[in-house]
C-alpha cells in the first residue's frame, strides 16, 4: 500500500514539477499563463500592472551585479534596450535574486509604436485611439550575469540573460463576420450553428421581432463553442436572427445577413408519451402494451406536420 501511495506521488507532481521550467519572465499579472494581452481603443489610457519573475536556479549574482533592465520595444527584442524604446524602472540585483518577484506598471499610450514622431521613412507612427490598425509591442527584460568557472575559479565574461517577453497587442479591426452553418427552430428558442475566423473570442445573437422596433441581443457563447441558442422566444411568431462576432479587444463585426425562424413548440417522445396518458418518468419501464402505439401515434403525428408542410 505504501509503495503504490508513493508511485502515485510520483506520478501527480511529476507533470507539475515539468510545467514550472525555471525562467525569467515577463508576466500578465491577471493571467501569467498567456502570453498576450490585447487592446482596443478604448483602453489607451489604461495602465496596465505587469509582473517580473525570476525562478532560475543559476545564481545571477554570484560574480557581478546587475540590475535586471525592462522596457518595451516595438520590434523583436534585442539583449539591451534600443534608443527609441520605452525604458521602467531596473530592478537591483539583490531584489531580482532574494524577493524574486515584482510588479510595475505600463501606461499603454506610452508604447513606442504610438509616438507622434516622424520616421525614417518620412511617414508618422500613429497614435492610440487610431483606427482600424494592428500594432504589436513587446515587453522585455534582460539581466547581465557571469558564473565563476569551477568552485574558486575565476568569473566567466558577463553575458545578457534575456526575459520570456510578453506581447501587448493594440486592435482596432473587428473580425470578420461568422458563418452560419445550420439553424433550428426550437421550444421558445432557436439555434444556430456558426463558424468564425481565429481572432474571434465570442458569438452574440441578435433577434428582431414583429414587435420589437429594433435588433436586440439575446445571448453570447464563446467562439470556440460552434453553436450559439437564444432562448425566451414566443412559439408561432416570426423572428429575424443574425449573429455577430467580438475579438479579444471588444472589436464587434458587421451582423450576418438575417435568417427567419419560427419558433415552435416540441414535445418528443415523452411528451407524445405523457399526452397519451403515460405516468412513468422516463426511462425503459413503459408497459409492452403501450409503446407500439405510442411509437405508431408518434409517427403519424410527424407524418401528418410533414404533409401539412409540403403543401
């Protein structure tokens, strides 16, 4: 019993232990496991909190000591920051080894890619609050460090140890529209199938009834779900529906064209079942006697909507 609790140990902080591969980092602080934040219009006067995380288990102080650098660079990033990059405060050796970890802040506005200088090429860098336009940034970090070769040898040369670097992504391009696959007419509900392109997040249906003097919306799935229902419809009465898609920087695309469906009431099996005085709850415990014509009323029943619909 012993042996197989501790293989099972094993087994469970094995994947864990693998998954924390030692690194030093540039981190979302709401979500360290993307590697992405993305932005609209809306946001550029946001400040957004960042995190730095050092769980390297080389000593990066043990023959020099340098400041951990950070800035954010609208190009690849490079071993140290460039003239027209962002520079944040350097964190001192002595915290980057011992606390191991910090926060500091990023006034997106302030990104690089959003100055109002001229460039080389004569053209403007636009600002933010721009529109229809994709600018990528990334925030980066590197340490200078050297390791002394062998227990009481001499210091290695210095050489920068870069940070994982977090991408900021501003977007101001909505998606493109979805794809309606199938629809449904369901109980006081309709279903659509859909399918979207890569930078949608989420689906919302619209719905516009005999009544209603405009669109409204009535429910909203995630994009990778293929399938959206909107529900607290009225049966027997037309409604319009179309869907919109919304990327990860709340950018909204142009509707669908519109399909009409009638919502309608459905009972199935067991509701045929129950309108012919059936009392079991479900299950396969109905009486022999009871099924075949329950299965026989269930099918004229269909045939007899099938035939009313074809003419």
């Amino acid at each position: 019993m012993t042996l197989r609790l501790a293989t099972l140990c094993t087994l469970l902080v094995a994947p864990l232990s693998l998954a924390q591969t030692p690194s030093l980092a540039i981190l979302r602080v709401d979500d360290p496991n993307l590697d992405t934040y993305t932005f609209g219009a809306s946001q550029c006067n946001d400040t957004v909190t960042l995190a730095w995380s050092n769980t390297l288990t080389i000593s990066l102080i043990q023959c020099v000591q340098n400041p951990l650098k950070i800035w954010s660079t609208s190009g690849e990033c490079q071993d140290t920051p460039g003239a027209n990059d962002k520079r944040y405060d350097d964190v001192p050796a002595l915290t980057v080894s011992t606390v191991r970890q910090g926060n500091f802040s990023v006034k997106l506005s302030e990104l690089p890619g959003f100055r109002t200088t001229a460039t080389a090429d004569g053209g403007t860098v636009q600002p933010c609050g721009s529109a229809l336009t994709t600018i990528e940034h990334r925030v980066c970090g590197s340490v200078s460090y050297a390791l002394a070769n062998g227990v009481g040898g001499t210091c290695g040369t210095a050489m920068p140890y870069p940070a994982t670097s977090l991408k900021l992504i501003y977007d101001t391009k909505p998606p493109a529209s979805p794809t309606i696959t199938e629809y449904a007419a369901q109980d006081m509900a309709v279903r659509l199938g859909f399918t979207v392109d890569s930078d949608a997040t989420v689906v919302t249906m619209e719905v516009q009834g005999p009544t209603d003097p405009d669109w409204r919306e009535i429910a909203e799935t995630a994009a990778s779900n293929g399938s959206i229902r909107g529900d607290g419809l009225e049966n027997n009465v037309p409604y319009f529906v179309r869907l919109r898609a919304r990327d990860a920087a709340g950018n909204v695309s142009i509707p669908t064209t519109e399909l009409q469906v009638t919502p309608i009431r459905t009972l199935g099996f067991w509701g045929y079942y129950k309108e012919a005085g059936g009392t079991e709850q479900g299950g396969c415990s109905v009486g022999a006697g009871l099924v075949p014509l329950l299965l026989a009323a269930f099918a004229f029943r269909r045939a007899r909507k099938q035939v009313r619909r074809a003419s």
